[in-house]
C-alpha cells in the first residue's frame, strides 16, 4: 500500500496515520485511505454549497444540522426496527466528541465509571483526562461477563458507592472483534435497568458486518434511557468529517445538546455535517457501505489464512464478523511485548493486549487490524510475524 501525501515537503503533518518505511503496521486501527470516497465527497461538497448557500456556513443548529439528523432518523428506523423521534438523536464530532461530553455531563470527579475489559484503549486514555475512578469488569469469548457487572455493582452498593455509567462496545469490538451475544445483551439491559446504571454502547463498527447483519444495538433493545448509544461515520465514511451522533431519551439528548459547548458554538462540525446529509441524501452511503463490507471482509480472511498458515500451535485466534480487528492469544508464558520488539526487527508491527486492560492483563495477547493493508500485505506480515515465533 503507497499513501501519497500532499505534505511531503511541509514541517507541519497532515494526518494522523504514520507508517514506517519497512514495517507492515497491523496496529493502527484506521480506514484504508485507498477506500475513502474522494471523489463522491467532492461531488457532495458541490451539490451541498449549491443547495443550502449560506446555510452551510454559518453556525448550526445545537442538536446538530437538520437534513443529516433526518436521515439518520430515517437510516436508523430502516436498518434498526426502532425509530428514535426528533428530541432522542443529537449530531457529535465523531465518537470520541460524544464520549468526552457524556463523561463531562454526567460524571463528577471521584464518580466510578465501569468500563469493559478488554476494550478500546483511546477511549481509556479520554476517560482518564476526568478525575474519575475506572473500574474493569471482565469479558470473555462472549463479551461482557453480566454475572461480574452484578458483583462489581454489589461490591459499589457495599461501599456507599454507585456507578455513573458502564462504556461497552458490544458489536464487533474493539480489540477483539467479539460481539455481546443476544442472551448477555439481554441481561445486560436488565441489570442496567434494575441496577439504574446507564449503559453508554459504543457502536461505531455496525455498518461494517461483513454479511450485511449486525447484532441488535442495545440502545434498540432496551427500554428509554438505560442506554445513550454512540455511532459514527469515521468507519463507514470518512475519518476526517469527525461526525457522529448520539442515539437517547429526550432528556439526555436534551442535556448533550444544551450543553454549554453546543449553545457556544452551535452543531458539532456542521459544514461537514450538511456535506455528509447531501452525500447520504443522494444514495452515496449504501453503495459505498456495500464496498466497504466486501473489501473489509476480504482483508479480514486474508489475514485469518496467513494466521492459519503461518501461527504455531498453541495460539487462538478469534474470527470477527466484522469491524476491523483480529484478537491473537499467544501461548502459555509468551509475554506480547518481548513478541513486539522481534516483530518489529522483522518487519512487521501490532499492539500488545496490555494496552486494552486497566489492570495489567492481557500480555499473552495481541491486536492485529486488517483494515489498512492489502490482502497479499497483510499475508506477508502474518508470515513475518510466523517467523518470530521460532
């Protein structure tokens, strides 16, 4: 894969991604910038400025610009079987932005937030920027352990102490690729519910499900107000729109969008957001999102064929059914990061499942993402990373 930058030359970066010369670099979790689609968004720029004139370019309305929050209602409704009304679905900068304004809004420091384990680590490292106390609850091959939520819980409730919100990731995962099964997000949504804990769902991997069929999100299960569901565009379109929405009641949409961010500067990247509704408006997103399934699948096996051929005996490999990554347990005793430094001398980089742990678990794991390279690179680094393990 050959990324041209138009920076080049430039003291000053551009992107974010950065790949070393040599190294095939499985760990960085990002959309291919070889799928990204250019063209259509220019084309989408264009009918947008043309359409809405000035409109685009002023300040937007604070629950975020009204043609892109219609058609997530209707895309939503469609794709979920549960349609949120008007007042239950506010516009963020993408995931992230709607994460730090759920912790802000709702969290006081030395409040405990509950937060899966493993999980995504950049979430981890957001949620510590607040003064708050983060408690691991375990996962397994099936998600979330309900059962440990119950006892963690029980534990709080014994010390005087209760919980602000649960962050879980139950659709394809991020390290692992797993999804909560059908049982557990049932239990989850009672506990939640009986427990009064706010469930914050983390569903940015949705429209990537390989054949076309996610789980149920559990903002689409639960009852009004046990989860504020976050979904975005950074996988499904494009990363630098930084757009994505949050899905809840009318009363925590209501807190989200009169916050006092949004009444200062109105609807979070609205000009994206008006060029984001005309690219869906005039039916780019589902073709797109059809290419980018089948794409992201084909990674996804190639990679699982190298691991297949080029493993030894003693590692599990988890096989997703969507989204972007591939959890590896490695061996009894095999420590990821000593793994790590001979990986990378031979040409081929990951990052370690310490990293997605609060509490030091996770070295005889690693995550491996298939989304950035082609199939022939990401076999090669499976073949580079078999290598190390002799």
């Amino acid at each position: 894969m050959k990324i041209e930058s138009a920076a080049s030359e430039s003291r000053f970066p551009i992107v974010q991604l950065v790949l070393r010369p040599g190294i095939i670099d499985l760990g960085w979790g990002h959309p291919s910038p070889t799928l990204l689609p250019v063209e259509r968004i220019r084309h989408a720029t264009t009918a947008c400025l043309e359409r809405y004139g000035f409109e685009a370019l002023t300040y937007g309305a604070d629950a975020g610009a009204g043609p892109l929050l219609q058609w997530l209602v209707e895309h939503i409704s469609q794709t979920e079987g549960r349609t949120p009304n008007p007042d239950e679905i506010v516009v963020s900068g993408g995931a992230s932005d709607a994460l730090q304004l759920i912790c802000t809004m709702w969290a006081r420091p030395g409040d405990v937030v509950l937060v899966e384990s493993p999980t995504y680590h950049l979430a981890v490292k957001l949620l510590r920027d607040h003064p708050v106390d983060l408690v691991p609850v375990p996962a397994d091959s099936e998600g979330i352990r309900v059962d440990a939520l119950a006892t963690k819980l029980d534990r709080l409730r014994a010390e005087e102490r209760s919980a602000r919100f649960l962050y879980v990731i139950p659709t394809f995962q991020n390290p692992t690729g797993i999804s909560l099964s059908l049982e557990r997000r049932k239990n989850l949504i009672e506990l939640a519910a009986e427990r009064d804990l706010l469930l914050v769902e983390d569903d940015v991997y949705r429209e990537l499900a390989f054949d076309g069929v996610a789980p149920p999100s559990l903002w689409s299960m639960a009852p009004t107000g046990v989860v504020a569901r976050i979904g975005s565009f950074a996988k499904s379109l494009a990363a630098g729109l930084r757009l994505g929405w949050v899905t809840a009641s009318a009363d925590q949409i209501q807190r989200l969008a009169g916050s006092g961010l949004r009444d200062s500067g109105g609807g979070a990247n609205h000009f994206a957001a008006m060029v984001a509704s005309e690219f869906c408006t005039l039916g780019h997103f589902d073709a797109h999102i059809a290419l980018l399934r089948n794409a992201y699948k084909v990674r996804c096996e190639a990679l699982l064929q190298g691991l297949r051929q080029h493993l030894p005996p003693g590692c599990q490999v988890q096989s997703p059914r969507g989204g972007f990554f591939v959890w590896v347990t490695l061996p009894q005793g095999m420590d990821a990061t000593n793994l790590l430094v001979r990986a990378e001398s031979a040409g081929v980089s990951f990052l370690p499942g310490v990293r997605f742990h609060l509490d030091g678990r996770g070295t005889s794991a690693i995550r491996l993402s298939f989304s950035l390279y082609d199939p022939d690179e990401l076999i090669e680094g499976t073949r580079r990373l078999g290598r190390c393990f002799a």
